[in-house]
C-alpha cells in the first residue's frame, strides 16, 4: 500500500517547515542550494505531498535556526506524520486551521454555537474573546488575527464558502442586543457575496447529525480533502476516505432540512428586527 498523501500532520508540517522558511526571507531553491537538497523535494514536503525523514526536517530546521519550541513541535509532527486523523491539543482555531482557510478551493462550515470566524464582526469577537476569559492585553492581537482571516472571503480566486448555522446561533446573547444586531447586519451583507452561501437550519429540525457539534469540510484543488472537529480545548483532524463519506452526508442531510439562502435572510432580518425593537 502507498504511503498516505497530505494527511493532516503531514501538512500541519508543511506549513511550519515553509513559515520558518519565509521568516528567513529564502526562496525554496536557496533553501535547496544551502542543505544540498533538490527544490521540487522541498516543494512536496510543504504541501504535504511527500512527508521527509526525520533527520532531513531536522537539516532544514537547524538551517533555518528554528527556535527549539517550535523544532520540538514540527519534529514530532515528523514523526508521527503518516497517521490519517489528529486530535490537536490546542483552543481553537490554530495557525494549522488558518492555513486550511487559506489553502482550500472550498469550505463548507455547520456552525452549531457561534457565528463562523469567516463572517464574525469585530466587536462580535471581542465579546467572544472576553467571555473566555482571554487576557485584556491579548484580545486586539486575536481580533486582528481572526479579521485577517476573511481576507480568503475576497481573494484571486475568492474561497468558496457555504455554511449552515444552527437558528440558535442567531439569538445567543453575545455582547448586548447591539452587538448581535450589528453582527446579523454583517452576515446578511457577508452573505450576498457571489462566493458565499448562509442558510439556517430552524429550531425543532428533529434529529439531524450536527446535533453532535460543529465541523468543516476543506476541498483542495490538488490534495485530498480534510474534516477539522472543534472541540473546546482541542482539535480533530479526520482524513480517511470512509469518514469523509459520512461528514458529506451530514452535509447533505443539514443542507435538506435547511432554509434556503432567501428564507434564512428572511429569517436574519426578523430576528434583526426583534433585536432593535
């Protein structure tokens, strides 16, 4: 049997291995030039195609001068970079998730609780943020980071985006009724882009599969899909083909029993309404 192409540690590795080459301004043939190692190896093993030994991550990492927290973490991801799923001890989202944003073709988010990060206002954030206890002092740096992110909403080519969220995630109390009332604002605007579909799945649905919590399904162009898992102190990454088969029939199970995109903006601006009233 093949080895196993961009499971989730695998690129998880790649990014890291390719962020601390950037951080050294190296293009990947100085990369190449410097350990003696062809480029287009260098190019695999950062997109996850090929994973590298443990000592060829170890060359390019010490090259790099990669500080020893982030060395010890790419070098167990090296190690353990052939097994299919991950759980990553971590409070989400981390910068792995954010490189699946930026790297995916197309995106498909159940949102059970909170309003998706993609489609979150500033002050949304910052209620979220100081409702989990974040530091004061660290608060601005999250919402700058997360803002960052929607930057994929309206590249070239813009990330194609679609998501159900749960009808309860439109009357959580979040902040104040000023606070949500600006933020629903934004997701109907968000959600008139050509590149982005939101629609609500009704309280009193019944049974359905998001009922177990959130997930996201990130497409590629060139590598095979991946489902991230959010839980509240960690991650699941899940790759196998057979996994991936159930998370695209809850998929298609929460899409059937969802409104469509103009009952959901309907639905948006009557809860908008209540909030102002």
């Amino acid at each position: 049997m093949p080895p196993p192409i961009a499971t989730p540690r695998a690129r998880a590795l790649g990014f890291g291995m390719k962020r601390a080459r950037q951080a050294r301004n190296l293009k990947v043939r100085e990369l190449g030039r410097l350990i003696d190692v062809l480029p287009q190896n260098i190019s695999n093993w950062e997109s996850g195609k090929r994973i590298p030994k443990l000592e060829e991550v170890a060359t390019i990492l010490a090259a790099l001068r990669v500080d020893s927290g982030e060395r010890a973490r790419l070098l167990e991801l090296a190690r353990n970079a052939n097994e299919p799923n991950w759980l990553e001890q971590h409070a989400p989202p981390t910068a792995t998730f954010v490189d699946y944003e930026r790297t995916a073709t197309e995106m498909f988010e159940w949102a059970s609780g909170l309003i998706p990060g993609l489609l979150q206002t500033p002050a949304y954030m910052r209620a979220v943020f100081a409702a989990a206890a974040r530091p004061k002092q660290n608060i601005e740096k999250h919402v700058m980071v997360r803002l960052a992110r929607r930057d994929v909403l309206v590249g070239r080519p813009p990330l194609q985006y679609r998501a159900v969220l749960n009808e309860a995630v439109l009357r959580q109390n979040i902040g104040d009724q000023q606070v949500m009332a600006e933020q629903l604002r934004h997701l109907l605007a968000a959600s008139r882009a050509r590149n982005v579909s939101v629609r609500v799945l009704p309280e009193r649905s019944g049974y359905h599969p998001g009922l177990y919590g959130p997930f996201v399904i990130f497409d590629f162009a060139d590598l095979p899909p991946i489902v991230y898992l959010e839980h509240y102190r960690s991650n699941g990454y899940v790759y196998h083909d057979e996994h991936l088969a159930d998370y695209r029939a809850a998929v298609a199970t929460l899409s059937a029993l969802a409104l469509s995109e103009h009952d959901s903006e309907q639905l948006i601006q009557g809860v908008i309404t209540e909030l102002e009233a």
